[in-house]
C-alpha cells in the first residue's frame, strides 16, 4: 500500500460512500534488510472515521483495520459495516487477505465479592486466597469450512481482574478480551471464501463467551 500524491485520491474516491473523513499520518520506523541492516523508513498511514469516532479505518503498509467502538449490543450492524469496509477495500486492492482477526473487549462492572466468586469458579482456588490482580490466557482452535476450503481458527480468549480508566476515573473490574484469527500460512483461497463465515462465526462465538462470563459474574 503506497500513499501519495498521486495514489491518495483514488483511496479516498473509492471509501466515500462509506462516508468516512481521511486524514494522512506520518511517522518513522525501523526497516530490516536482507543482510540484517537496520535503517529508519517512513511510514504513512490513511485513516478513515466517521464523526461520531465510533468507526475507524487505518490502512497502513502491509494490513488494515477497522475498529469499532460502537455499543457492544449493536453487534449485528457493527458485522454488516465490516462487510461494507472490507468489500469496498478489495475493489481498491483488488488482492486477497492473508489473514483475519476479530478483536473485541468487554468490560464488566461488578462487586468486590462477585469478583472474588469468579475467581473461585475459574481457578478453584482456597476460599481465602482473594487477589486483586489476576489474568487467565487460554487458545482454542477450531475450524470452519465450506464444500471446497477449511481453515484453522486460533480462539484467544483472556480473562483478568484490572484497573480500568474510565471517564479519567480509575474503576476495578472485569475484562474480557478476544483475538479471533486465521493462522499464519492459510490458505489465501480458502481465507477469500470463507471470510463472511470467519466474521459470522467469530461474532457468535464471542456472543456466547459474552453471555456465559456474564451469568458467572452475576450468579
């Protein structure tokens, strides 16, 4: 991806119908030859938000993302905009993804106690061991698949009790965080035509882990 004079209008043509605002961003980075030199490189990203900031695209050099931060209840228009960016993005591109993710944080607020009994249910640990930090990491893989393709999906899930800033405040809560992907390798052809079951499945999943933490907390 190469942003420039004479490449960033045909971006910004191209996304308008998304009716997202571009804005240019300049840094420096590092570039690795192929004898192991290291030298700076400039590196320029396009964003794309709309104005309510709750939907950004950045298209850097070698990926791109969108992220959302619309209430998470309004998962199913947040799926039908993904669809929209993505397909407006392969018109520009016209190449295939090498790889897919879904991210996504929860948030919840809850007692001190409730807290403390979700932590008992994870780990099953002595009644009086009562940490005010704590994070679990766990991967499951799955696979999805069509008549012709099969792909692998890492399910990272992570679990953790932490100080959040909220509103400039600091808040102790529950945090759910969620890293959805294809591995490393995949098929592009496969990754092409199961990209809306990726995002359909990875949607659902997250849904259901949403729903079970939340019954744990609360019961």
């Amino acid at each position: 991806m190469v942003y420039n004079d004479q490449t960033l209008p045909t971006y910004i043509q191209a996304t308008a119908d998304l009716k997202l605002i571009p804005s240019l961003n300049k840094g420096l980075g590092l570039k690795i030859g192929p004898d192991g030199s290291v030298s700076p490189e400039q590196m320029i990203s396009l964003d794309l938000k709309n104005l309510e900031d709750t939907i950004k695209i950045t298209l850097g050099i070698n990926r791109f993302d969108i992220i959302s931060t619309l209430d998470n209840s309004d998962w199913e228009s947040f799926v039908l905009k993904v669809h929209e960016i993505c397909n407006t993005l392969t018109n520009i591109y016209n190449k295939g993804y090498n790889r897919l993710a879904v991210g996504a944080s929860i948030v919840f607020y809850a007692t001190p106690e409730q807290m403390n009994n979700l932590y008992q249910k994870l780990v099953k640990a002595e009644e009086t061991e009562r940490p005010v930090e704590w994070s679990i990491r766990k991967v499951i893989r799955t696979q999805i698949e069509d008549d012709k393709n099969k792909l692998t999906i890492n399910n990272v899930y992570t679990i953790s009790r932490k100080i959040i800033i909220d509103d400039g405040n600091n808040s102790d809560a529950i945090v759910l965080e969620y890293d959805i992907n294809t591995l490393v390798g995949s098929n592009i052809s496969a990754i092409n035509s199961l990209t809306p079951n990726f995002i359909k499945n990875a949607v659902a999943t997250i849904s259901k882990s949403m729903q079970i933490y939340s019954e744990h907390i609360n019961s």
